[in-house]
C-alpha cells in the first residue's frame, strides 16, 4: 500500500502547474492524501481489532475485504482531489481551503481511529 500511495502521489504532484504561486495548492493536495491514508490505514486496524465501525454507508459493505475497501476508499480519494483540481482552475483560492478542510476532517477520523485501538490502561 506505501508503493502505491507514494506513487498515486507523485502522478498527483506532477500533475500540477509548476509556477510558483501554486506551492500551496499542491502542498495542500498532498496533505490532503496523506491524510486519506492515514484514515485507510487507521479504519482498516480498527475494524481489525473491532473496535469501530466504518460510519459511511457506502464504504461500509466494503470492510470485509481489506483490498476491496482499501480500492474503493481511495479511488473516491482520487475522484475527489480531481474535482478539486478543477475547481483550482477557476477558483484557486478556494480549492486550496476546500483541501485544508478536508484534511483537517479526515486527520480529525485518523486520530479518533488510533485512539479507539489503543488499549485501556
């Protein structure tokens, strides 16, 4: 999953405009899929161990399978920070505090994940 993750990275960094004044978009896009990551990885120990649940109904029939849940979780990943390139053409501004956003939530997931699989003193 790490090779696949750096390289679905790279294809997203380079993706993007080289100019200067872009630096905060792409580093927000590469927050934001780190971030997707770590709610991945995060989700898939929990749901292992049993101590959460996937909450989203769309991922939730996928957890059964870590692969399939891992493809799935992370294309709509992908399906999204397309979306956002798009919007970065017309409103750059926005689309880099829609990635600060979204990380934030998804970094907030990740944290709450990790804190649900530690065991209780």
């Amino acid at each position: 999953m790490t090779r696949c993750g750096v390289l679905i990275l790279l294809v997203l960094l380079g993706s993007t405009s080289a100019r200067a004044e872009d630096w905060p978009f792409t580093a927000s896009k590469g927050t934001l899929l780190a971030a997707h990551g770590g709610d991945l990885a995060s989700t898939i120990d929990c749901l292992a161990r049993k101590t959460c649940q996937e909450t989203n109904p769309w991922l939730g029939r996928f957890t059964t399978n870590k692969a399939g849940f891992g493809a799935i979780k992370m294309t709509g990943a992908g399906i999204g920070l397309w979306a956002v390139d798009k919007l970065h053409e017309h409103h750059p501004t926005l689309a880099t505090w829609v990635n600060v956003g979204l990380t934030g939530f998804f970094a907030a997931i990740t944290i709450s994940n990790v804190q649900k699989g530690k065991p209780k003193p």
